[in-house]
C-alpha cells in the first residue's frame, strides 16, 4: 500500500488508533475529543485502507490461495495465511471497535456514568472488543435498571 508493507501498516494502523482510545478513556467530555474521535477522519483512513486491501486482491486473486473461502472455518483460516488479509481484518477490527468505543463515551457522557468507571471498559473494548461492550451493558444496565441498547431508555 503506497510503498508500504503490510507490517509496516500493521504497526501504523495500530498506533493511529491509539491517542483516540486515550482521549475517549481520560477525556471523554472534552469538546477536542468530540472534534477528534468522533470525526469521521479515523473511519474513513481506515475504511480506505480496508478498501484498499480487498480492491487489490487480499481476499481474491494471484496470491490468496484456491481453498480460501468465506462460508466455512477452514476456507477463512486459509485467508489468514496471506498477510495482506491478515492487515485488512485487523484494520477491519480497529475501526469497529474504535466505533464502539466511541458510541460507549458519548453514551455514558449522555447518561452521566463517571468517566472512570468506563475507562477500563474502554480497555476491554480496544483489547477484547465485545467483552468491553458486554461490560459497559451491564454497567449501563445495572445503573438503569435494564439491560438494552435503545439508545432513549
């Protein structure tokens, strides 16, 4: 990708991501966080290098392998032996998280949960993704007395 290997988009992508789980973890009410994380600049950069990465050829052609294939376990393990697909999932994953990451600070700002007590779910949720956002339904859940994500209860 522009000159780039795949290792080197890797560690960019990863670091990229960083400061905006910093801002949402210790900064979530401050209005540059708002500008920032919530912009749509790292979704897009992101969401263009996936892009990117499937237009040319990680999950088809020349270098993927004949058995790799969507519809079951082994056929997806067989993509995770091209590193081009490897980097594109991972990108894949960075951007859903960091947007869920996102939806939980302006929910919990929205509903007044203190800051801290969300932060280390923040954590869970740029590590282990859904377990940060089944920790932060159950927090949400246990503070409103229902376990929903209607964003109106």
């Amino acid at each position: 990708m522009f000159g780039l290997t795949p290792d080197q988009v890797f560690e960019y992508a990863n670091m990229a991501v960083l400061p905006f789980w910093l801002l949402l973890a210790v900064a979530p009410r401050w209005s540059g966080t708002n500008i920032l994380v919530h912009s749509v600049a790292i979704p897009v950069l992101l969401g263009l290098t996936y892009l990117w990465y499937f237009a040319n050829g990680a999950f088809f052609g020349p270098n993927v392998p004949k058995d790799a294939a969507f519809g079951t376990l082994e056929g997806v393990m067989v993509f995770f032996t091209v590193k081009e697909a490897v980097v594109a999932g991972w990108v894949h994953y960075l951007v859903f998280d960091l947007f869920v990451g996102a939806w939980i600070a302006r929910d919990a700002a929205r509903r007044a949960i203190n800051q801290w007590l969300v932060a280390p779910i923040l954590v869970f949720t740029l590590l282990l993704g859904p377990i940060g956002l089944l920790m932060y339904v159950a927090l949400r859940g246990a503070m409103r007395g229902t376990l929903t994500l209607d964003e109106a209860k």
